[in-house]
C-alpha cells in the first residue's frame, strides 16, 4: 500500500482520483503555516508527500521517498541538504506558466497604453488623448532570459498578438520532457522564438528589446544578475517586467534607470521585501506597476485541479516506476 499524507488541500474528485490508483490511501493535515512539525503518530508509514513547505521533522519520516511541492521556487528549502537526501522532490512547474503569462501580456500592453497613467486621468476626470495612450504591442519585441515554462507560455501568448521573441538562454533551446504541461499551453517543442541568444551574447540581446521579461529561478548565479550594465544595455524606450524573483535584479541599480530614464518603465510582481515597505520609493514611480506577488494566482479556482493533476500522474508514475515529472535534480538543489 501506498501512504500519501497532504498538506495541501484536495477536494473529494482529487481524493478519489489518488485512491483509484492501486494501493492508495490518502491522508490530509493541515500544517497553518511554513514552519510545522508533523505530529509522531504520522511520522512513519506515508511514502508521498504533498506539501508546500516540508515539515521540520522531516528527517523523522524514515518511509518517505517522494515530496511533491505545491511551488515552483524551492530556494526556500535551500538548507534543507535535499542534493543529498534519498528523497525525491518534484517542484510545479508548469502549474502557474498560463497565469503568469497572462500577466506578463496584461503588463506589456499596461505599460506601452500607459495604462496607469489614464487611471490616473480617470480620478482626476481629465479627458486627454495623448499619443502615449494610444501604442500598440504588435510588432515589439519581447525578450525572455529563460525559457522555461514561464518563457515558453508567455512566448506563446506573444505570438498570437504579433510580437516578436527573443530569448536569451545559456545552454541553447530543447524539447522539454518529463515536465508538466497545462493542455493548450507553452511551447514543449521549442520552435516559437525568432531568435535564440546564447552566454556571451547579452548585450546584443538587450540592446534589441522592447520587453525584458525575466523568467528564470533566482539562483545563487542569478542574484544581482541585472545590475547597471544589464538596464543601461537595453534601449531607453524598453520596459523591464519582474514575475520571477525580486533579488535577481539590483535594487539600486533599478531605482536609477527608473529616475534617469536608463529605461521606460516596469512592471514587478515580485519584490526586494514582502511587504513592500509604505516608504519604499517604488510605490510612487510614475512609470511603475507594482502587483503584490499573484502573477501565479495561488488562490485562482483552476489551481486545485491543476496541482491534483500534477501530483496524480506523479503518483502514477511512481508506482508504474516511470520517470517524475519535475524532479529536481541534485545539481539543481546545489545551485539554489
């Protein structure tokens, strides 16, 4: 028999979709928060895990052998030493790709209509048409450093709106296998970007962008990796949108292109703090949209099932003893 214990909630369609699987009983705990103990009458027997945060008494859970995250970062459990335990982790990826690419399109279009400035004009009750209102995306060119799931959907979203791609990634574009995919979305096979840019060619990939969008993991290499040299590479017409992690781009380096016009503007979901301190001078940058961390949509209604059905077919395939999808590997447990 197979013992999953979830920390993430499942509805009764989740429940018995796992328990239709040869073998399989399903246990929920509520852990309210991301330091949690599991208490020691549940410590032994559960062999899958659903979670969010791993439980500090993990090292107590001796029949473990697969962790399922609800979250596609999981430099969170930097300290955890999981390169070397016998466990298999397996993160989301893929799960938020179409929430966080319709951001990305929604931010592109805020910025280039500057949006935020009408609203502005909507509280005042001033009517002006200004020519800045009035730009379009089609034909602009959105740059991705990475190309993940992240990359590929909002490649994919791009294209239908007659944008241009170009993607800046050290190790060249392949296929991806072994990886989660919503139905309908990305681009699995890699063929969307119209052009490809490998290390060593950044600054003739930022030179010619209209759009820098992020969407890679903050490791320890890519800490700071956007700093003055990266902003002032790219044209001063370009914006610059952050749905990956704040620390991947130097803060003062980013308040300085945005005060001296290094760049047009940008959108930023995720943040140098959480919250973002009142005082921070972010928040009152003309040429700024601020979002509080929900590109991913979390809490949207098609999250349940997406992560059930992720962590289905991954329970599946460990039982059938067929490759995960999303595992993450030692070398990228050690990169965190």
């Amino acid at each position: 028999m197979a013992r999953i214990l979830s920390e993430v909630p499942l509805d009764e369609a989740a429940v018995r979709r796992l328990e239709a699987l040869p073998g399989v009983q399903v246990q929920q705990f509520s852990a309210h928060g991301p330091e949690w103990d599991l208490p020691a009458d549940l410590v032994r027997g559960p062999e899958l895990m659903l979670c969010k945060f791993p439980p500090r008494n993990l090292d107590a859970m001796r029949d473990l052998k697969m962790i399922q995250l609800s979250t596609v970062g999981y430099e969170h459990l930097r300290e955890r030493g999981f390169a070397d335990r016998p466990v298999r982790v397996c993160n989301a990826r893929g799960i938020y790709d179409s929430a966080i690419g319709e951001w990305n399109l929604a931010m592109m279009i805020n910025l280039v209509r500057d949006q935020y400035g009408m609203f502005r004009h909507q509280a005042q009750a001033r009517w002006e048409r200004a020519a800045r209102f009035q730009q379009e995306i089609a034909g602009r060119v959105a740059g991705l450093w990475g190309y993940g799931g992240i990359g590929r959907e909002t490649a994919r979203l791009a294209k239908t709106f007659r944008m241009r791609v170009h993607v800046f990634t050290r190790s060249g574009i392949r296929p991806r296998e072994n990886t989660y995919v919503q139905p309908g979305t990305s681009d699995p096979d890699g063929v969307l970007p119209d052009r490809v840019y490998l290390a060593g060619q950044e600054k003739a990939f930022l030179s010619g962008l209209d759009f820098l969008i992020l969407a890679l993991p903050q490791t320890r290499q890519s800490t700071g990796l956007i700093g003055p040299e990266e902003l002032q590479t790219l044209p001063r017409s370009a914006f610059l949108l952050n749905p990956a992690r704040g620390p991947i781009v130097q803060e003062e380096a980013l308040l300085t292109a945005l005060r001296e016009g290094w760049i047009a503007g940008a959108a930023l979901d995720t943040h140098f703090a959480y919250p973002l301190p009142p005082q921070h001078p972010l928040w009152t940058m003309p040429n700024v949209i601020l979002t509080p961390h929900i590109s991913g949509a979390d809490r949207s209604s098609h999250f349940p099932e997406r992560i059930a059905d992720l962590f289905t077919q991954n329970v599946q395939r460990f039982l059938e003893e067929r490759p995960l999808l999303n595992e993450l590997t030692a070398e990228e447990w050690r990169a965190t």
